[in-house]
C-alpha cells in the first residue's frame, strides 16, 4: 500500500466518523426539539383555565361565602345546599349574587326611624357581600296587594295608592336598590287576591284536604293571631288567615320562576315563614322583623 492510498482510506474513515456525528446530533436535536415542545404544550395547558377547574375553585369560594352570607340573619332555610350551589353558579358566570326581598304596608302614614334603620340593615347586606367577587345585587318587592288583602289600601292601582310605600320606593332607589311592585309580577304571572269573603272549603281529612288546608290547620294558632293584629278587614279572622295561607302559596311558583338563582330575604320566624315560601330557594330570616308594622 502506496502513502496515496493509506492517505485515502484515512480521510473515508474521517468522513464516515464525521457523517455519523452530524447524524448523530441532528437526531438529538430533532429530540430535543421534541422534548421541549411537549413541555411548552404541558406548560400551556398548566395555564388554562379548565371547565372542571374552574367549578371546582367556583364551588370552593361558594363554600367560603356561604358562611358569611348565612351569619348575615338569624337563621337560613337551605335545602339540599342549594345556597352553595346558586352562590357558585354566580362565581363562575361572574354575576353578581342576587338577593329578594319584600316591603309591606300598614297604618304608618310615612317612613320613620325604623324604617331608616332597616335600609341601613340592607346596606349593610350589600356591603359585606360586594367586596366579594361579583358582587351583589338586592330586589325589594314593594307589597301593595299585600296591604290591599290586609285592609291597609283600598286598591293597589298604582305606585301612589300607598303613600308610605311610596316613599319607601324612592328611598330605596335613590340607594341604587332595585324595586318591583307586588301587583305587576300578579299581572305577568296572572295571580289574583284570593276573595275573603268566600266561604272556605276546608277539608280536615288526611286524603282531601288541599296543602293550603294541611298549612292552615298545623299552623293555626300562629297565623289567626297574626291575622287578629295585622288584617282590618271586618270578618272572621279565622277565614282571614284561610285566605292569607292561600295568598302566600299562590305566590310561591311566581317567585321561584322569576328569582330562581336569587337568596329570598324575610323579615319574619323560620317557624311561620318556611311553610308558605318557595322550597327551592334559600332563605334568609333577618335580624329585623316587618317594621311598616312598627312605629317610633
């Protein structure tokens, strides 16, 4: 072998050495390349804000609030969790978190100290739900068929048949509150008062009476007394508080359909409330009881 040909044979043998280097590090490049695109894709997903996760941290918070909004009354009715479920669907679709109330009338002629402590009370409400996330917003159903049953207005035609309601209503919008008049949700819904001077069909029997008879009979007592201070009308309290269990029920489907996802605010007892109010609604009984049936 000439020095030509060893010298040939060492530069192939170089060649292939260099051909399988630059082989080499092109597959580990293409593999690292690889690599870090799948830690980029992972890093990506890390980031998202997944369906799942985000009911999850929705359902978490729901679970943080609900304290707080259950400590701002006395007691709450809050079957099957619903509280938790309705404060988490608001989280997640970041609406603010909806609360419904009612004002009724009695004899007051104007709005008086008490009343001003009550807004101060639903204030306060709004307040220490607003520095939450998203926020708050409260309904107050200005009772006016309620007082038109009761005897208190003669008939609720319009926004000045009552003028102590009327003047609640200004206060609570000048306070950014939102107000609906009792006998407009009674038109959208086609309710009607029901006539107290209607005899009443009551059936004590188990297997015919109606729910209104099963309410009235157990709780008695509690509404013909209620109705004994409350109802001016001149006939039988007895038939009095017959018909106001009947009126309550008849509502119930009204505010379920229009505040289905919203806490129902009550200025009364668990005891007497619960019976005649929507089962698919939270409910919470406040520290302050019916005050336009309370005077300075």
């Amino acid at each position: 072998m000439n020095i030509f040909e060893s010298e040939r044979r060492r530069q192939i043998l170089e060649q292939r050495i260099a051909n399988r280097m630059e082989k080499r590090d092109n597959v580990q490049a293409e593999q690292q390349q690889i690599a870090n695109q799948r830690i980029a894709e992972q890093m990506a997903k890390g980031n998202e804000v997944r369906p799942g996760r985000e009911k999850r941290q929705a359902w978490k918070t729901a679970l943080t609030m609900y304290p707080l909004i259950r400590n701002l009354g006395i007691e709450i009715s809050n079957p099957h969790s619903i509280a938790q479920k309705i404060l988490a669907d608001h989280i997640t679709q970041q609406t603010p978190i909806p609360f419904v109330g009612f004002w009724g009338v009695g004899d007051k002629p104007s709005a008086d100290a008490i009343d001003n402590k009550y807004l101060a009370e639903l204030n306060s409400i709004r307040q220490s739900v607003q520095g939450h996330e998203p926020g708050t917003s409260i309904t107050i159903i200005m009772a006016d068929l309620h007082g038109q049953f009761n005897g208190f207005i003669e008939k609720a035609e319009d926004n000045n048949s009552s003028s102590y309601l009327a003047q609640i209503a200004k206060m609570l919008a000048e306070q950014n509150f939102q107000v609906v008049w009792l006998r407009n949700l009674y038109r959208k819904y086609s309710l009607q008062l029901p006539n107290i001077n209607d005899p009443i069909k009551f059936f004590d029997n188990y297997f015919s009476r109606s729910e209104v008879d099963a309410i009235y009979s157990k709780h008695k007592q509690r509404y013909v007394r209620s109705t004994n201070i409350h109802h001016q009308h001149d006939i039988d309290p007895k038939q009095a508080a017959y018909y106001y269990v009947a009126m309550r029920l008849n509502e119930r489907e009204m505010l379920q359909r229009e505040y289905s996802h919203s806490f129902l605010l009550i200025n009364g007892t668990k005891m007497a409330s619960e019976p005649l109010l929507p089962k698919s609604m939270p409910i919470l009984y406040l520290n302050t009881g019916p005050v336009w049936f309370k005077k300075e």
